[in-house]
C-alpha cells in the first residue's frame, strides 16, 4: 500500500512538472509596427493550431522563423508579404493572408 502511494505521489508531481515546463509563454506585444497599430501575439492560440495535420510546436517557428530572443528580428509588412517571419504561414493557404482587409486581424489600435 505504501509503494503504491509513494508511485502514485510521483506521478502526480510529474505532470504537475510537465505541466509546468510544457505551458505556452506569455502573451507579448509588438509595438514598433507604426501607425497601424500594435500587434499582441498568442503562443497560447498559436500552439492550438495544426498545419498539414500536426500540431504546432515551439520548432515550427523558433530558429526557422524567429529568434529565440524578443526583439531580435526586424519584422516587416515588406518581409512577410514575401513569406518570412509571420508571412511563412499567414499566405492565404495556411492561415489567412495578409492584405488591406485582414490589417485588424493582428494589428488593434
């Protein structure tokens, strides 16, 4: 009885462990977007979606198409329109597109 109190303890703090190094980071911010407003970016939401079936993961992004540090890439309208940084996945194909009809879908003024 005690042994199987002592796995059962174990395997509560492993989740509660996994739990916690598992969770999506916080919310962020990007601000210097000029005058169409800030853009708050949702790990959380973003690691809910699937592309081509599979879940998405912290590596379909970090150190393809983002740096691990904030504030380390110079994300620009011009470089996503060309596929890089958000644009690799917001074509119109994978997740919506980006045009003059879809700014308020990340930027809130």
């Amino acid at each position: 009885m005690k042994k199987l109190l002592i796995l059962t303890m174990a395997a509560v703090m492993a989740l509660a462990v996994a739990g916690v190094v598992f969770a999506a980071p916080p919310d962020f911010q990007l601000t210097n977007v000029g005058s169409e407003g800030p853009v708050t970016y949702s790990h959380s939401f973003h690691l809910k979606q699937k592309v081509d079936g599979k879940q998405v993961t912290c590596k379909n992004c970090h150190m393809k198409l983002f740096h691990m540090k904030k504030g380390a890439d110079k994300i620009t309208m011009s470089d996503i329109k060309a596929g890089k940084f958000c644009g690799a996945c917001h074509n119109g194909k994978i997740a919506f597109g980006v045009s003059a009809k879809t700014c308020n879908k990340c930027h809130k003024k």
